[in-house]
C-alpha cells in the first residue's frame, strides 16, 4: 500500500460516497468496479473512455468537450526527485482513425496550468 498522500485525487463531480467507497476497495474489488462501470456504460449507450492514464499519472480533472476531452494531470518521476509531482498540466485528448481501420489515442500537450487552477 501506498502512503495516502500520494493518493489520486477524485475527479470534479464524482460523488463523496463513492469515492470513499472505492478508497477502502482492495485491487481486486476496484479491478471489478472498473469492469462494472465499462459495462454500464455500454448499457447506457457511451463509448469506453479513451484515457488510459500511466501508473505515476495523476489525473486531477477530465472534462468532456465536443471533440475532444480535457485532462488536467501531474505526474512523478524517478524516485528522488525533490520536484514531484510536476504540473499540472493540460492535455487535449482525440481519438483518431488510422488506415488499419482502428482509433488510436493522441494526447496533445496544451500546458502547464497555475497553481490556483488545478
């Protein structure tokens, strides 16, 4: 286990219980609670996300724009590093077409943020 200050921070909007709830799940039980919510989303008609964050990413807001969806990061590097985490940062996701006939996903770097906007 982690040490709970390097804990993700929650996205905007996603409801105080649940998020407590997920914190006490075990890896096990949040691999399921991932697999369950792709499911509902299916359910509901929405396409899976297309963000797929790297292990010392953390995602700190993601909004969904006509086109495209913002993502507000900051991420940590090698251990030692006095500076981690570094950002934020914006990113503006696409989902693009390739010839192969499969989408693949592009992050496109916008900047970083100031402090207050994170």
């Amino acid at each position: 286990m982690t040490d709970a200050a390097e804990r993700p921070t929650p996205p905007e909007g996603l409801p105080p219980e649940l998020v407590t709830e997920l914190r006490e799940c075990s890896p096990a039980e949040l691999r399921k609670a991932i697999v369950h919510a792709q499911e509902l989303l299916h359910f509901h008609g929405e396409a899976e996300s297309p963000l797929d964050a790297e292990a010392d990413d953390d995602i700190l807001r993601v909004t969904e724009h006509d086109g495209y969806t913002e993502v507000v990061k900051q991420f940590r590097c090698a251990d030692g590093c006095d500076d981690c985490p570094h950002g934020p940062y914006v990113y503006h996701v696409t989902e693009e077409p390739h010839p192969d006939g499969n989408n693949k996903v592009h992050w496109s770097f916008m900047g970083a943020l100031d402090g207050d906007e994170g």
